[in-house]
C-alpha cells in the first residue's frame, strides 16, 4: 500500500459518489475552542461512507466475477451501498439479512435491487447463508469492513478532506467493523504532515478499545449501545493498520452520543445516526487535546429511524 495505489482508488471511484461537502459551525468552534471541519458523508449517496469501499470492491473485480455479482451480509449501511453499487456498474448483488433486520432498510435494499436472501438473526446464520450463495451463484463475497479494497475505498473520505484541509492536526472517526477508521489511518499516513487519528467508541461495545490493549481482536458478547452501526468486530485485514497507527481509542457514554446527535441537529441542522455521532462524541471528551486545533471530523452516515430517535 503506498499513497499512488490510494490515489488510484479515489479517481477510479470518483465518478460512482459524491464529493461530500465539509461543514463548519462558529458555535461549535467556540463550544471546543478548536476549529472543526466536519467531511458529511450523511450526504453521501445512500446517505453513508459505506459507498466508497462497496465501488472500490466491485470496481476491481474481473469481468467473469462481474458476470456471477457478489454477496454480502449486512442488516444496515453496507448492504444498501453493495447494492447502490452493484445496481450502478452493471452487476447483481445477493445480501443476506437477518429476519428480524428493520423493514425500512430491507425496501432500501430492494430499490437499489439488491436481491435478499433472510437468515437467522446470528452471525454463523448469516456467514453460512452467504458463503451458500458464494458457491450455487459463484458470487464473490465481500466483507463490510475487512477487505482490503473497502479499506481503501473508505479511506477516500479522509482524502478529500485533507484536499481541502492539509493542515488538520487530527482526524475523528467512529470504530466499528474498522473499515472506516483504517482507511482513515492510511489516507491520514500518505496525505497529511503529521494528521493524528482518534477513534470514537461506545463503551457499550468497546471491542476496538479492549483489542488495542490485549493485541488480540475482542469481540461483544452483548451490546446495547444506540450505535447499533458499530456493535461489529475489527478483523485481520484492518486491525494491524489499526494498531500500528491509531493515536488513541477514546470510549463515550450513551447519554454523551445523543448529545452529540442532538448539537449537531441543533446547531448545524443536518441529521446524523448514532454511530456517527460517536466520534463528535468522543472530540468532546477531548477538550484539551485539541485545544486550538484544527480538527476533522467523519460524519459517516445519516441513516436515522426518525420514528424512533433517541431524544
């Protein structure tokens, strides 16, 4: 991985997403005494991040992979974008969700004619349904989060934002599956100076946190944190970039993301889900670090139940 193959991967995929506008608030500036510049990947098309690594993915396929689609499972985010995506460059996607997955994200999926096969609501359920369809179909499975194409195509989001932004003293992202927060880590590695990366957590599902200190990946065994995005596990492709890298992995209380969620409505009037609230979440915490900073912040998504909103 070097900072060409990186570049490669965002001009191969830009023409597949939308460039996210970067947003500033002079109230929230003055509330962290920092200035913060958040890259609103909740306007991103399917309204998350989740686009970016999906078209990478499947945009480095063979054509005869192309020709059989590809599988995934995913209850949320990465199910719409492997569909969005695939519906875009021409190829068929299987997801496989679980029976009890909100039936608003199972119409989204169907209008992005993703094509769902219903399992078990249990990973073992879901990781044997999709490898099932891998070999009747000879579809290509492609994780949400530990491949090295959806890292690299994550890692996007951070790049146009240090575009705009070289001289960001930190980048803010949430952990969930680690996609995101890796893909951050290299674009921070290859086009900053000196970009530190902290990652935000829900203490309700510190897998991330508890991994970076055994150096093994831990996983949940129950989580009830609202971030329901981020209650997935790191895996092998991103947790090495991810422990070699990340500055810190800071852990927030629920009632601390539904205040993030809540400001950022307040006083930037743009929805954002929970699991993207967590990494305002976690610059709040961090008040003295980054005191007269400039901080960027990954809004990774604004897929958010309005009929059921935590506040």
């Amino acid at each position: 991985m070097n900072k060409i193959t990186l570049q490669n991967v965002h001009n191969r995929i830009k023409s597949y997403i939308h460039r996210t506008p970067v947003l500033t608030s002079q109230l929230i500036d003055n509330l962290c005494d920092a200035n913060v510049f958040f890259k609103c990947e909740n306007f991103q098309k399917m309204g998350a991040f989740k686009m970016r690594g999906a078209t990478n993915a499947i945009l480095n396929l063979t054509d005869t992979q192309k020709s059989k689609g590809v599988v995934t499972h995913s209850s949320g985010n990465f199910a719409q974008a492997l569909s969005l995506a695939a519906k875009q460059i021409g190829v068929k996607a299987f997801i496989v969700m679980p029976k009890n997955a909100p039936q608003v994200k199972k119409d989204a999926v169907k209008t992005y004619e993703g094509i769902i096969i219903e399992c078990e609501s249990n990973i073992k359920a879901r990781e044997k349904e999709a490898y099932k369809i891998g070999i009747e179909k000879g579809a290509t499975f492609i994780h949400p989060s530990n491949d090295d194409d959806v890292i690299h195509g994550q890692g996007t989001a951070a790049i146009e934002l240090l575009e705009e932004y070289p001289d960001l003293d930190y980048i803010f992202t949430p952990v969930g599956g680690g996609g995101l927060l890796a893909g951050t880590l290299l674009a921070a590695k290859y086009f900053s100076k000196n970009c530190k990366v902290i990652a935000g957590e829900p203490k309700e599902a510190d897998d991330a946190y508890r991994s970076l200190l055994s150096g093994s990946i831990e996983k949940n065994e129950t989580s009830n944190t609202i971030a329901d995005g981020l209650r997935t596990h790191l895996g092998d492709r991103n947790f090495p970039i991810i422990k070699k890298h990340v500055e810190k992995i800071i852990r927030v209380e629920e009632d601390e993301i539904i205040h993030a969620m809540k400001l950022i409505l307040e006083r930037m009037k743009i929805i954002i889900e929970p699991s993207s609230a967590v990494a305002f979440a976690a610059l709040l915490k961090e008040k003295e670090t980054i005191k007269n900073k400039n901080i960027g912040v990954i809004i990774s998504g604004g897929n958010v139940d309005l009929s059921n909103l935590p506040f």
